[in-house]
C-alpha cells in the first residue's frame, strides 16, 4: 500500500495558530562571524509579534474581573495591539476602540476598522502629558466609557510575563538551548524583558540587545544612564520619549541608535536579498543585529525578529515616492528648481491627448494626483486637473458614458505656466496664486511638476 502524507493537525480555532512561530536562517546578508536568526513572527493570525501579549492580557483582564461581558477594549496602540486586540476581542464579543497616532499606515488603519473596531486618530507630534497624545487620550476615553477596559499595554504585567511563558522558551527550544544573544526593540518593552527574563534564566551569559529608533530616547538609557536626544521618526512601533513601566531596561545589556535610512534600506534589502517581506520596526532589528554581528571576533548564534508583515507598510517603506518625500532617499541635488520636483518626469504618470477622460481620470485615481501631464511623442502639450474634467462632465447634452468618453485634449489646458530651472522659489509664488501648478523646463525639455505641497515638503526638509 503506497504511503500517504500526514494529514494537516486540526486546529481549535484561529487563536489556537498565535505563537510557535518558525526560525528563519539569514544566509545573504553579510552577518560578519556570526548566525543571525530571525523570528517570524509576521506568520501570527493577526500579521504580528501583539498577538501573543493581546491573548493574555485580555485572559487576564476577563479572569480579574477587569473587563466584563459586553464591555469595551480600549486602547493605545501604533497599530499592531490595536489589530491583536481587535482578533481577539471582536470574537470574544467586545466592543473595540483605538486611539492610533497620526503617523501610522494607512494599511493598519484600513484594517483594525475592517476588523470592527472604531479608530480615533489623534496627534503623533506631541508628547506624554499632552490631552492628544494617544495614551493620555486613551486612558481620558477609557474613564468615560462605561465598562470599558483601558489595556495599557505599557503598564501591563501580562504583556511582558506572554513573552517570558511562550516567546522565550520558544527561541530557546528552536535554538537547541544554544543563544549568545537576541536583538529587540521596545515599543511597551514587553518582548525585550519577557524574553530577556526567560533566557538570561537558562543562559545567564546570553546578551540582550536592544535596536533602538535615532529619536528615541531608550538606547541613551541603556548605555549611558541618561536619554538620548529626543526627535522625530518614521519607524513605526518601537521607539519612546520615555520608559515604559513594563520595560526592564536592567535586563538589556547594550543598545543601537538606528537612523531611519539605516533600518528602511535594511528592510528593503532583507525583501530582495531573503525574501522576507518586514515592516519598518523589523528593519530597525535587522539593522542593529548587522551590526552587532559584524562588531564579533567570534561566531556567535544571534536571534531577532520579524516583528511584522511589510504588507502593512507598502504605501511607506516599499513606496519610493514616499521614501523620497520623506527625504530618506539619496537625492542628487542641483541648487535649482529640480531640487523642488518631487518626481522627475519620467516618473510621472501622465496621459495622451487622444486617451479619453475615463483613462485620465482612472490614473489620477490610482496616482492619486490632482492633475496629469499631457505628453505627446515625449513632448509636453498640455496639462489637465481635475477641474478641466469637472467643466466637460456639467453638461446634460450627452450622456455620462460620452462625457467620460471625450479625448484628453478637449478638456486639457494649453496655456502653460512654466518655469526654467534656473528661476527661483519666488518665483512659483504667483502661479500658486493663480491655484495653477508649475511645470519646470529644462529649455525645451519637461522636468516635472511642482505643486504647492512639493514647495511645502521641500521647505520642511531643507530648512
């Protein structure tokens, strides 16, 4: 009788499939001396390392008497707790709300509220203390709400003691009870303690590593006793302008600063090179582990993480147009009017003039643009918005499906306002005034565009 595979092990339910993630082997990246090991725990049900410490604190919340049948979750989250929160939660039959700071993907946005829960978004410019910074909004919302459950996932004893009864042993069985060191980051702390606590009990000698965002002010905490300088970043997830009460900082042995640049080329590349699609704060681990790997005289077997699928992140870390709006692209500079255009002109996504405004208007959809080149054998010839389609639609003379099917070139503008170059940034003033955009020559050669919200971003990156 030939041999039959195994069939698939049932399962008790989506929850059942959190944790036991698998060990990813880094093999194309220089890792100097060293073995770098990689969690994956983007493969969790909800897409992230959350899930494991969303299961038990709601566990322990529920056991407490804390959060109550019928109740509401709330919660402060960068996004990845708030999806843990919503899995769980909603299934459980709780009412979810979370306050997510302004900066965070619109994917993880789009995805906590297709999951059910509600979403305020509140300022990410603004510190603790603040009434709109999350976790203060948060905890106000929470006191009003009745029979609400404020999670605070960064005062929680739950969260960490997740990582300390499953992560860290883990790591420890799929390592062969062999680790020299493990690279985390902290967004509550809970997964740099938890595991640090599990391992440094069966490995005393085994190094904590923490990967921290240039911004944040941990790493300074760690190495020197004192904050680092406290600033903006991109990175999402980890990072802090203080300590969070479940963060042992006693545990970590030493820490990286990661610059923005540094942690998203990490993540790009651990994409092209391994395969692995990461999110940002997975890049910022990678980064910090490279680097430790390369520093070793040594082999040493070194563990990180994937915190979580990059698929949350492709409007940011794998859009170039973003990155270089950003400013965390190398840009060739110029000291003329091309250090304004934000996308060169074979970059943009223009029309032709015999396309008909259906195609104009789907690109500009999909482009999410305002406005549209009209280029012609490579030479511009005009211009169209979103108001020139405007104007051909407010007719009732032909039906929808023939306005939509007029060429480009009955509706586009032909009078231009162009610009060389060599102009100046005063000089884009008056066409802004006219609510035109400026389109930048080269001679008689199309450069690309410039809007107001170019001029803006350029000002802010160059002040």
């Amino acid at each position: 009788m030939a041999d039959t595979a195994p069939a698939t092990p049932k399962t008790t339910g989506l929850l059942s499939l959190i944790g036991k993630t698998p060990m990813v082997e880094v093999k194309n990246l220089d890792t100097g001396p060293c073995r770098l090991f990689l969690k994956m725990e983007s493969n969790n049900p909800g897409g992230s390392i959350k899930d494991r410490i969303a299961v038990t604190m709601l566990d322990q919340a529920e056991a407490e008497g804390w959060l109550q049948p019928g109740g509401t979750i709330v919660e402060a989250t960068a996004g990845n707790t708030g999806l843990a929160l919503t899995l769980v939660g909603v299934q459980r039959g709780y009412r979810v709300l979370l306050v997510i700071p302004d900066k965070m993907s619109r994917e993880k946005i789009q995805h906590v509220r297709a999951m059910g829960a509600e979403v305020r978004l509140t300022r990410s410019d603004v510190g603790k203390g603040h009434p709109e910074y999350y976790m203060d909004l948060a905890e106000s919302l929470a006191q009003k709400i009745p029979g609400a459950f404020y999670v605070n996932q960064f005062a929680n004893a739950a969260n960490p003691l997740a990582h300390e009864l499953t992560t860290g042993p883990e790591i420890w069985e799929q390592m062969e009870g062999d680790v020299d060191a493990f690279v985390a980051g902290i967004g509550s702390g809970g997964t740099i303690t938890g595991v640090a606590r599990y391992l440094k009990s069966v490995s005393p000698s085994t190094e904590a590593i923490l990967a921290d965002p240039v911004g944040s002010v941990l790493a300074g905490y760690v190495n020197d006793g004192a904050p680092s300088p406290k600033g903006s970043y991109t990175v999402e997830g980890i990072g802090q302008d203080f300590i969070p009460e479940t963060a042992d900082i006693s545990v970590i042995d030493r820490a990286y600063s990661i610059p923005d640049v540094e942690a998203i080329a990490a993540a790009r590349e651990l994409l092209a090179k391994e395969g692995v699609l990461a999110g940002s704060s997975s890049g910022t681990l990678l980064a910090a582990a490279l680097r430790y790997c390369r520093e070793q005289t040594e082999p040493k077997r070194v563990v990180s993480f994937v915190c979580d699928t990059g698929a949350k992140y492709l409007s940011k870390v794998y859009n170039d147009g973003w990155l270089t709006d950003q400013g965390l692209t190398p840009k060739t500079l110029h000291g003329d009017l091309r250090d304004v255009v934000s996308r060169p002109a074979n970059e943009i996504i223009s029309v032709g003039p015999d396309d008909t405004l259906a195609v104009a208007y789907g690109r500009m959809r999909q482009a999410d643009v305002s406005q549209l080149p009209v280029m012609d054998g490579g030479r511009l010839v005009g211009i169209l918005d979103d108001s020139d389609i405007v104007h051909v639609l407010d007719t009732d003379e032909i039906t929808r499906a023939e306005r939509f099917a007029k060429p480009v070139k009955s509706a586009m503008a032909t009078q231009l306002d162009t610009v060389q170059v060599h102009e100046t940034l005063n000089d884009l003033i008056p066409i802004f005034d006219r609510d035109h955009v400026a389109i930048v020559m080269d001679g008689q050669e199309f450069v690309g565009l410039i809007t107001r919200v170019d001029l803006i971003n350029h000002l802010k990156l160059n002040a």
